[in-house]
C-alpha cells in the first residue's frame, strides 16, 4: 500500500479550521494541522479538525506534499520567509489570505523547487477560531486561484480538485492584480459600508426597528478588527478608489432628493434594479 502524501495546514482558525475538515478523505492525502496556540491545538485534536495535530510547523513541514498558510496576510508572509528554505522539494504552498498581490510578491523569497499558488476561499463567518471552525463553510462559494509565474498545470489542477472536494461551487483562476481590485469593490468595500453605518449616532435608536436589509447590511461589521485592518491598509489604493465611486454614486442619490426629481430617481432606481437583476441571471 502506497504510503500517503501529506497536506499540511498552518494556523486552525475558522479558515484554516473548515480547511482541514473540508478536507479530510481527500485522494490519498493525510490532513496535518498545527497553530500556535496550544488550546487551539488540543481543540483541534479533541474534535477531530485534521488526521492529525503537529504541535509545530517544523515538525511535519519538510514532509508535507502540500502546506497551507491560514492566518492573516502579514502573519503568512513572515511564515514564508520564515521557512523559504525548509520545504519538501516539489512541495505545492497556498494561503487562504483576502490580498493576494502583497502575498505574491511575499512568495517570490520561496526557492525554484517550491511552487507557491494563491487562494482565496470566499467564505467566513463574522465569528473566529477553531470552535467555530465547520466542515461545509465552503459550500456554494467561490474558490481563487492565482497561480505564480512558476506555477504548473499539475498543482493547479490539484487544488481545484480540492477544492470542488470541499464543497466550492466553482474555482475562478486569475491574477493577483484582478483579484485585489475586485475583491476592493465586491468583499472589502461591504465592509466598508457596514462599519460606516453602524457609525451613524442612531444606531441604537433603531433597536426593534431593524428589517432584514439593515441586518444584512451591517452583519458583517462585528468584524475581526485586526484581520481587517491588514486587509483595508494592504489593499488600500484599489480601496479607496472604490470608495470614491461611492461617493459620487451617493452624491447622486442625495442630489436629485434634494431637488425633488422624482423622474429622475425613478430612472436611477430603475437602472439599478434592472443591472442587479441582470447580473444574477448571468
């Protein structure tokens, strides 16, 4: 019997959590986890989160086939150039980081025999850590793939099996450049928006007052703050020139109330509504 490879994940937050139950079973692939806090290790062994808990990297990473880096984006490239030169030789790395570009160019430290490819799993929750870890958090997301200059078609194809094993609707493969500036206006933008409204003075005014559309529209500011300082400050000109559009499209809405234009507003309305229906058909 063939002595199976092995898939490491570092770092069992809820990413890297879900990650490692997604993908237990997967091919012939052994699931490896460790983190650096040893409660979060003893959770992840007592529940089965992986095959496996290593209680440090350097313990299984010169034998892993695969290693995943699941922290925030600052903590990954400072594990890569941490251990640049410890990796199995063929070995496929990945990340799960919200910004691919600064990773990227983090990964260029890694040596030839390495093969770094971006991922970025659209999925979470506005809860942390491995306790609120769940083997379908993936389910019906987007997976992204940025592979490197480096990258061959073998490990590409790899993790786009795993990711269609762990439950993702699709795997969209692009660069890190697109990646950033669209996840600027579809995923960090939202952001934006939610933690601006939960600034207005009002907001505890309108308790028993909310209907779903401003719980949906705030849900996702009770953030993890430090996650997503990195993610607005590494991603921040693609940020701000979509919150500049914002702006403008706002200034818009404010300008033709104020003018009282009921025809023109029913034209931008109209306009908007017919682009979301547009787009959810395509």
């Amino acid at each position: 019997m063939a002595e199976k490879k092995t898939a490491l994940v570092v770092g069992l937050g809820l990413i890297g959590g879900s990650v490692a139950m997604a993908l237990r079973g997967f091919e012939d692939y052994r699931v490896v986890g460790t983190d650096c806090r040893a409660q979060t290790r003893s959770y992840a062994a007592a529940h089965g989160v992986c095959d496996e808990v290593a209680e440090r990297t350097e313990d299984v990473l010169g034998q892993a086939d695969v290693v995943l880096f699941a922290m925030h984006p600052r903590g990954i490239a400072q594990q890569l150039e941490m251990f640049r030169n410890d990796f199995k030789p063929g070995a496929v790395v990945t990340d799960v980081g919200g910004i691919k570009g600064a990773i990227m160019e983090a990964a260029q430290c890694l040596p030839d025999t390495v093969d770094f490819i971006g991922c970025h799993p659209m999925a979470g929750k506005e809860t942390s850590g491995v306790e609120n870890a769940e083997k379908e958090l993936f389910q019906n997301a987007h997976f992204i793939l940025t592979p490197g200059p480096r990258s061959v078609q073998e490990h590409v194809d790899l993790l786009q099996r795993m990711g269609k094993y762990m439950g993702f609707r699709d795997v969209v493969i692009t660069t890190p450049e697109e990646h950033d500036a669209i996840i600027a206006y579809t995923s960090q933008l939202m952001h934006i928006i939610a933690v601006a409204t939960c600034d207005d003075e009002d907001l505890f005014r309108c308790k028993g007052f909310e209907g779903g559309s401003f719980r949906g529209c705030t849900r996702v500011a009770a953030m993890d703050v430090p996650l997503w300082t990195e993610l607005f400050t590494m991603n921040s000109p693609a940020l701000c020139r979509c919150i500049r559009a914002l702006e403008d499209n706002l200034r818009s809405y404010r300008e033709v109330l104020e003018r009282g234009d009921q025809e023109r507003l029913m034209e931008k309305l109209a306009d908007s509504a017919q682009r979301k229906r547009k787009m959810n058909l395509e």
